[in-house]
C-alpha cells in the first residue's frame, strides 16, 4: 500500500508521518518511507542525528541513475534524458519493488532501525533562484510509477505542504492520503482546498485531527470535518521528547494515539487498490507535462512512450 500523508505547514505532518512508520515497524510490517518534503525532518524524526540525516544520500542527485535503471529496454524510451518526472512503465521497463536490492536502492535509500528510508533532498545554493523543488521530487515520483508493492508492503510518503502537492500527479499514487488538521480555521482551509482539488481524482482523502488539547478542539474539528475525521492525536510527552532527542519506543506512545495509529492502519488495509485508474491516470498526467512543457524541453515526442498494452495490476511482472 502506498500512503501519503500532507497538511498545512506546521500542521505536524512529519510528525504523524514518522509516528505511523514507527508503528508499522513496530508492528513487524515491513516498510520503505520516503521524504518528499522541501524541509526535510523525517530522518530525523525517526531517530536520525542531524549529521546523519544531512549525510543520506537523495533521490534527486541520483536522477539520472534512476531514469537510466527504469527504462530498462523499453524500446518506447531511447535514452535516460529523453525520460521526465511522469514518464510511465511499459514493457520492457524495470519495474522495482520496495525492499529489493538494486542500483536505486542501493545508492538512494539506507535502513534506519527497521525502516528503508529515501530523501528527494534539499534545496541548495545552486537551486536557489533557477530550479523549482518539483525538479528533485519528480526523481520520487518516477520512482514510484515504476514501483510495485506487494500485499503487506507499506511505502509511506511524507509530502510538500498544503496544496503544493498539485503541482504533478504524484498526488494520485497513492492507495490513502492522510491530511494531517490542526483544530484551526487555517488548517481546515487547508483540507477543504485539497478536499476540492483532488475530488475529481478518486483520491482517498482521511483527515486525522493533530495538537489536540482540550474537548473544544475534538467538537471544532468534528464540525469542521464531519465524516472525513478519522481520528485525532492529542497533545503528547512523547513526541516532545523526541523533538529534544530522547527518542522513546513507538509502544510508549499514550494509548489514545496508539489508538487512532492503529484505526489508520485499519483504514489502509481496507483499501483494494483500483489498478485500472492507477495506469490511467500515470498515463493522463504523463500526456498533459508532455503537451505542456516536456516535449518542447527534451526535443522527442513523449507522448510515444505510453505503450497502449502495458498493463498494471497485482501480477505484474517486474523482470525485463
């Protein structure tokens, strides 16, 4: 399952995130987390030192090393630079699969604890002014067209904040987003936004209430978010703890989160992916950036590399 997890900036999105990897990991469930958000805490948020985490290696120095391995001899697909951020599978593309050994993963992700952890990376002094952040998630969602996960595999996604994830279609990769809602006006404007846009999406949109402190909060965000909220987090000692570095096991968390961890896990294993719209959509968004800027920018008819018989679904094969 595929999850994402976005909200207002400051909302606490990578905190809830790096609170639901520790659960899976502490649940034995094997999981790969990537972190595509422009401030990039999530290592740290699990466990990382602040020199480890500027040490991990990122998907996005590692571009054209991820375009070269998945394009595989997709006959559709003549040379690396001729692949963009939306560039879909076909046959003879490699497929990869989240804990596999291979030359991305090797080079782009590290085991933290049990956790398989990616970073897109950080914005430096080269990108200020001349590159937009899309040009180092694009490597994420590359990566994720061409990913296959299998039952009981978890890839979770920290994202871009607020309505920033729009900005390409990786919003659409995913089996759940969760939206992580402060009991605030700004922050409900927040979700309502992302609610509208990704309405027409089929987006499986959960908001989970977050820095809860007091029973007016529970009652503004039940009215505010009606059916939508599944839960909420309320203020915790031990997420303060770890924001001080005294990291503490996920199994100490006040039993009230444990709890609504454990109703989001639920709501993930009730979801059967919709394989058909999944390549659609890669396929729709694929089409609009090549009409739109890709075509005009690497000089090759981009829209050629759909292949019309490849077909996505749970026994896809992921050899060449």
């Amino acid at each position: 399952m595929k999850i994402a997890f976005v909200g207002k900036g400051g909302s606490g999105k990578t905190t809830l995130s790096s609170l639901f990897v520790s659960y899976l990991a502490g649940a034995g469930k094997p999981v790969l987390a990537i972190d595509a958000d422009i401030n990039q805490h999530l290592a740290v948020a699990l466990g990382a030192t602040e020199e480890e985490a500027l040490a991990w290696p990122t998907l996005g120095d590692n571009m054209a090393l991820i375009k070269d391995y998945l394009r595989g001899d997709n006959p559709r697909i003549p040379s690396a630079s001729a692949m963009i951020k939306t560039t879909p599978p076909g046959r003879g593309s490699r497929l990869v699969t989240p804990f596999e050994d291979n030359p991305v993963t090797d080079a782009c992700f590290r085991f933290l604890g049990d956790v398989r952890l990616g970073v897109t990376g950080q914005f430096d002094e080269d990108d200020l002014g001349v590159a937009c952040y899309h040009s180092k998630v694009g490597a994420a969602e590359l990566l994720l067209n061409h990913l296959v996960d299998g039952p009981g595999e978890y890839v979770v996604m920290d994202m871009t904040a607020g309505a920033d994830a729009f900005a390409s279609g990786l919003f659409t990769r995913f089996d759940v987003t969760f939206l992580v809602c402060e009991p605030t006006l700004r922050s409900v404007g927040v979700y309502r936004q992302y609610a509208d846009h990704a309405r027409d999406f089929g987006v499986h949109l959960v908001a989970v209430g977050n820095k809860v402190t007091d029973a007016e909060d529970v009652a503004f965000l039940q009215s505010s978010l009606g059916p939508a909220l599944l839960g909420w987090l309320e203020a915790s000692g031990h997420v303060r703890a770890g924001e001080r570095g005294a990291s503490r096991p996920i199994g100490e968390l006040e039993p009230h989160n444990l709890g609504t961890l454990a109703s989001m896990l639920s709501t993930v294993d009730g979801v059967t992916r919709d394989w058909a719209r999944y390549q659609r959509q890669a396929v729709d968004f694929h089409l609009r950036n090549a009409r739109a800027w890709g075509n005009g920018r690497t000089g090759e008819d981009l829209e050629a590399q759909v292949d019309p018989e490849f077909v996505w679904g749970p026994g896809v094969s992921t050899s060449l």
